[in-house]
C-alpha cells in the first residue's frame, strides 16, 4: 500500500512570497544570534574543528536531509537557519523524522512536491499526544494554511516543546504516583478494550479500566478505596497534560493521550466492525439516551443495548439491568471517585466484558458541552475550556486542584514514589 499526498501547486506569486517570508525571517534570526555564531566560530577554531558540521536526517519519504550543525557552543542545532536560506529545509513542511512521532511507512511515501521543514503537525501532537487518524490528511491541511497559521504552528511547537518534550524513555507499562498505567497507542487502547473474554473454562470477572488524570491523583491521595481501586484495576489509560508534566518529570515520555472524548469515536468504529456492544451508565436523566441517539445515527450499526442515567442507589438493580442489555461493554459516566469506586464494587457481578470509567463522555456527545477549539486541545489546554464553561463546577478541580498537582510534582516530587 502506498500513501499519496496530492496537492495543487502553488500559484507563482504566492510561492515567491512565500519564500520572500522564509528567507526574511531567516535572515533576522541570524542577525539575531550572531553574537552567538561568532562565539561559536571561535571556540570551533581553537578547537582546530571546522565550525559547521553536517548531520544527516531522514524525511518523511525516505530522503536523506543534510543539516548544519554547530561543532562547539551554544544552540549547536540553529544552524539550521542557514539551510533555511539556502532552500534545503523550509521552517515548516514535511516531518522529519524523530523518537516518538507516529508517522505512515515512509518508504512508501510519496511528495515530490513538498519540502522537508523544522517544523510539522505531526509533531506538534505527537508532543501533546493527540492521536492522528490520518495523518496524510493532517499534513495536507499543514500544506494548504497560510503564512501566519504556519507561524503559529511554529509557537506551538516551541511551547509544547517547553511543557511536555519527551524523554528517550517510553516504557510499555509503568506507574505515577504509586498507579501502574499502560503507555499505548489509542488505536492499542481500543483493541484491548474491545478484545472479547479469553477463551478459559470459566469466565472471568468483568475487566476494570479507568483514565487516569490530575483530578484522580488528587482524589486518590485523600480517598483511600479509590486509590485502591486505581491500583487493583485491569488498564489504566494516561489522560491529560498534567500527567504528560509529570511524566516528563519522572523521566519518561508518554505515548498518545488516551482521553476518553477522542477515544470514543474509534471505540465506536471498533465496536461495529467487531460486533460489540455498548451499555451507557451515569449523567442526568436523558443525557445518556441523547448520547445514544447520537451515537447511533453517527455510526450505523452500532449496538447500544442499553442505558441508564446516574442518579441511582440500588447497584444491584443496575448491574441486573445491564446483565439482562447482553451488553459487551459499560460505558461508566458517574464522575470520580463514584464512577471508579462503583466500577471496583460491582465489576465481579457483570456479565460484560470490560467496564470504562468516562466521566462527563456522554455530555460531550449529547451535545450538552461542546468540544474545545482545536487550538487549545493542540496545546493540552482543554481543561481552560472546561474552566470557562462551568467556573463554578469546575473551580475546585482546576483552580484548585492544578497547582496542588504541581506541588506534589515539582515540590514533593511524588511522581514517581507514590502517595
């Protein structure tokens, strides 16, 4: 199978500008660091190195790239910048490629028409841990934006880098806080979430998976069952910038971030194509069915068996109800630590296959609360959307609640130790 990024060629003007930009842009910067270049020349030729040096990267096709580099002093890799002017690289194109970014088979990609650049969508959510579908379509889209959303994908990169630049370190399974996580692909998260029981002589219990994010350590560190539960689960799936934060502290990179908001929509794919069915618990009345409505007619065939809504205090009733729904898999939407606690007391009497903690999911897919701009998720900034939508709702678990993240991260460094 080969990939094919197919696009209109520029029109003549708006290629020239374009590189009128770049080779304007480029040359500031070397005004800007030539202080710094000459101190680099001098401490290469008392060194008797050459100044510049030749490192030779891979693009997205397989194509050697040779880049400048600096063979003594500070911000060796700006050199760059004169590749940048003599036409080898361009500030933002096709991605070169690094640790930890997901990109298609390169060998059997094919643009002849695209330059590599320093700068790529597919890293910018590779830093951040959105999954990307398609990432043709993404880098297509890249290709066709203008100059300034070239710029601001540059300064999100820069700040993604600052906040959430990952280690070399990228362990399958490890712990934050004392919590052991799995470290998957959402495409990998699916798959084991839809996965069917094994084939053994007696059934096993209904297999536990929560997200685990900043509001649930600071939950957990107070509320001992639902750290408990967190530890005994059977997955637990990384969720938020927070955690990308202290990952990076604890010295380990993370790979996608298994939100539970992106994830449904492949769960959902996941489930029609495999023959899965869903059982939607938790929100207010009405919530879960719109939710299902919606579901439905976005993805047809899919199985929803049943619902409930959240506010009920018989389990046993429930976990009736949703035995007799033949449902594979429950969707928990009671908000942390019920959801997490309920998932823990109850898991041994399903019948399904795996129960999901999702917090406020079915909001989102109800239509109640609309989805972040795309901006903001790109930067892991999701939760100051959540903030301005329900401040009063919300104040305690961010207002409050991140800065006290941060203490444990940074001050009581108990990403790694534990509570």
């Amino acid at each position: 199978m080969s990939f094919n990024l197919t696009t209109s060629s520029p029109e003549p003007g708006e290629a020239t500008a374009r590189k009128a930009v770049r080779v304007c842009v480029a040359l500031i910067l070397v005004a800007v660091f030539l202080p710094v270049y000459s101190v680099n020349c001098v401490l290469a030729l008392l060194c008797f190195k050459a100044p510049l040096k030749r490192l030779t990267w891979i693009d997205i096709s397989a194509q050697p790239v040779r880049l400048y580099c600096w063979q003594a002093g500070l911000f060796k890799r700006s050199a760059v910048v004169f590749n940048v002017l003599g036409g080898t690289i361009r500030f933002v194109g096709n991605p070169l490629v690094r640790d930890g970014v997901s990109i298609p088979v390169i060998r059997r990609f094919h643009s002849p028409c695209s330059s590599p650049g320093l700068f790529d969508s597919l890293w910018l959510y590779s830093l951040t841990g959105l999954s990307v579908k398609a990432p043709l379509a993404l880098l297509q889209q890249q290709k066709d934006q203008s100059v300034f959303a070239d710029t601001c994908l540059i300064i999100k990169v820069m700040l993604c880098l600052c906040l959430y630049r990952k280690t070399a370190t990228m362990p399958a399974h490890s712990e934050l806080f004392g919590i052991p996580f799995s470290n998957t692909r959402m495409q990998a998260a699916v798959d084991w979430i839809v996965e069917g029981a094994q084939q053994q002589p007696l059934k096993p219990a209904c297999r536990a998976a929560y997200y685990i994010n900043v509001n649930s350590v600071n939950l957990s560190a107070a509320n001992t069952h639902l750290y408990q539960a967190l530890k005994a689960s059977d997955r637990n799936f990384i969720d938020g910038s927070g955690m990308r934060i202290a990952a990076r502290q604890a010295g380990m990179g993370l790979a996608d971030n298994n939100n539970g908001t992106d994830m449904l929509p492949m769960l959902c794919e996941a489930a029609v194509s495999r023959k899965r069915s869903l059982f939607l618990l938790g929100a207010q009345p009405g919530v879960a069915e719109q939710a299902a409505k919606n579901l439905r007619q976005q993805y047809p065939g899919l199985h929803i068996a049943g619902v409930h809504h959240g506010y009920f205090d018989d389990d046993e009733q429930v976990c009736n109800t949703i035995n007799q729904s033949g449902a594979d898999i429950v969707l928990v939407a009671l908000g942390s630590p019920r959801q997490e606690v309920w998932i823990d007391n109850n898991k041994h009497k399903l019948q399904a296959n795996c129960a999901l903690a999702v917090g406020g999911l079915f909001d989102f897919f109800s239509g109640n609360i609309a989805r972040a701009p795309m901006w903001m998720r790109e930067l892991g900034l999701e939760w100051i959307w959540r903030l301005m939508l329900e401040p009063r709702a919300k104040f305690n678990r961010y207002v409050l609640g991140n800065p006290i993240f941060l203490f444990r991260v940074y001050v009581l460094q108990q990403a790694l130790r534990g509570f």
